[in-house]
C-alpha cells in the first residue's frame, strides 16, 4: 500500500509540471510584448498554432521604399523571437516592405509593394514571385486565402482588390473599388470575402463580398463601423464575429487605438477595447484559445491581446 501511495505522488508531481495538452496556446499571457522587430505590419501563424510569423517592413518605417531592408521573422509559441531573419534565406531572395503574409499547404506569401513573394517554409527559398506591378499597383497591402491555388491581395493605393492565382502566376481585379482598401479575410462556408479600409472620406467600413465559386464579386454590402477610422487588419472569428484593428479617426487630436469586434459576421453589435499607449495596430492572428498577435507598426513590437479577458 505504501508503495503504490509513493506512485501515485510521484505520478501526481511528474503530470504537475508537465505541459497540459494544447497550454502552448494559452501562453504567453494578454499584454505580453514581443520585441526584436523591424516594424512588423504583419502576422501569421503555422496550422499547428505553434509558429508565427512576424513581417517586417524594415528599420526605417518605409511602406513604399523598394530598400532591400525587409524580412520575415519567426516567433515561439511562447512569445519570444526564434528568428530574427528566418526568410530570406538565400541570395536571390529579397523583401523590400513586405506586409499582409499568410501560410498555405508549407509556404509562406507576403504582399511586397507591387508583387506576391512566395517561400517554401521548408528548405527557406523562393518560389513564387507574381508582379503586379504592371496594373499600377504601389501598395499591396493584406492578403487572405480563397483556396490552395488562389489569392486576395489588396491594392490599397488602388481601392481595387485582386484575385492571385498561384498556379497561373497571373492576378486579376475584382469587380469593386473600396477607397483605401487593406485588411481581408475570407470565409470559405460562407464564400464571403471581407473588407476594410483605412482613413478617408469612407473609412471606416466593413465590407462584406459574397463571392461566386471562380471568385467573382456577385454582391457587395458595406457597413460604416466608425466614420473616418483608419481600419488596418481583419479576422474572422469561429464563433461567427469579426475583428478589427484600427488606428482611430483620421484627424482627431488624440485618435484612440483600438480593436474592434462585430458580431453575427459583422453584422451585429460592436465591442470596442481601446488599446492604450499603441500607435499603429495592424494585421494580425489569433489562436484557438482567443489570443490575438497584433503588430504595432510603428513601435516595433508584437503584442499578445485577449479580446475575451478585456471585453468582460
């Protein structure tokens, strides 16, 4: 009898410091800063939820500048800095500012200025390069995923969003402007694309496209969120709400960063959470258990934001 009690302590004491299943992503906790960065815009996170992707404009904050200075960071689950440059990798490689990024089936694209940039996450090379450049494209901006071969990227220069075919190396824009285009997610159930866009006469809105099977617009629905709010990055909750960051009113003295989430697919009531001391939240990724990976650009810094802990 004693011996199975001593066990069973030592059971016990082996299980307590053990990582329960699925705890990488509960940590790291809401408010935690990830520092080490060039100006990320951008966050993606690997299907096994245990790997995220951090893209950075560069040292200077220059969107638009074709330096030579971008990269792609990789982040623990844990919140700490893997890799500080983990793509590019090689020297036929390089990343001007790049912005909106995503993983797809081992790769890795990210919107450069005016072109897609492919990578495979496995050996680290390029593999895709699609230019827009010729369609008057000088701000790509986010990108959202339709399928395994296709593509939205925002031309937010433009207002115009483009249908990306990997396979075809070819993009084509879809039939809708949106004045100041950015953040995109797209729902596959629901063959919806959504939309927002940053500052101006229209901003502030969310936009909802019911698309067709090849990705056609068949009808458009827009809704202004916040009159003249300077929206960057978009997420599609499973729970059927949408999120939103956003930089605050164009022109207001002290404009309040905030995230935003909309209910019943953004047709609902809007929770707002200001985020306080931020300059400039961008395009982000939340996990399974609600924590959300959001850029602030202008920091330099990723931050770990809880939307359930601060809307109670």
């Amino acid at each position: 009898m004693m011996m199975n009690t001593i066990r069973c302590i030592a059971l016990l004491a082996v299980l307590a410091i053990l990582p329960l299943s699925g705890q990488a992503q509960d940590t790291p906790p809401d408010g935690h800063m990830i520092e080490g960065l060039e100006h990320p815009e951008s966050v993606a996170k690997a299907p096994d939820g245990e790997t995220f992707y951090a893209a950075n404009i560069g040292a200077k904050m220059a969107p638009t500048a074709k330096d030579g200075d971008g990269s792609i960071a990789r982040l623990s689950a844990d919140g700490s800095v893997e890799t500080a440059q983990f793509l590019p990798a090689t020297d036929d490689a390089t990343l001007h500012a790049p912005k909106g990024t995503v993983v797809l089936d081992g790769r890795l694209y990210t919107a450069d200025i005016d072109r897609v940039v492919g990578f495979s996450l496995d050996d680290r090379t390029k593999m895709a390069e699609i230019s827009l450049a010729d369609k008057g494209v000088s701000f790509l901006n986010d990108i959202a995923v339709m399928d395994d071969q296709t593509l939205f990227a925002s031309g937010t220069n433009q207002g115009k969003i483009y249908r990306v075919d990997l396979e075809a190396g070819a993009a084509t824009a879809l039939d809708v402007e949106i004045p100041g285009v950015n953040g995109l997610t797209y729902s596959a159930s629901e063959g919806v694309l959504y939309a927002v866009n940053f500052g101006g006469d229209q901003g502030g809105q969310l936009w909802t496209l019911t698309l067709n099977e090849n990705g056609a617009v068949e009808e458009t629905s827009p809704r202004t969120v916040l009159e003249g709010g300077r929206f960057d990055g978009i997420l599609l909750r499973p729970n059927g709400s949408v999120l939103i960051t956003d930089w605050g009113v164009e022109g207001a003295e002290n404009p309040t960063r905030a995230l935003h989430r909309v209910e019943d697919g953004g047709t609902g009531s809007v929770t707002t959470v200001e985020l306080t001391d931020w300059q400039g939240p961008a395009d982000f990724t939340c996990t399974q258990s609600g924590g959300c990976w959001i850029p602030d650009l202008p920091a330099s810094t990723v931050e770990v934001v809880r939307p359930g802990e601060r809307m109670e």
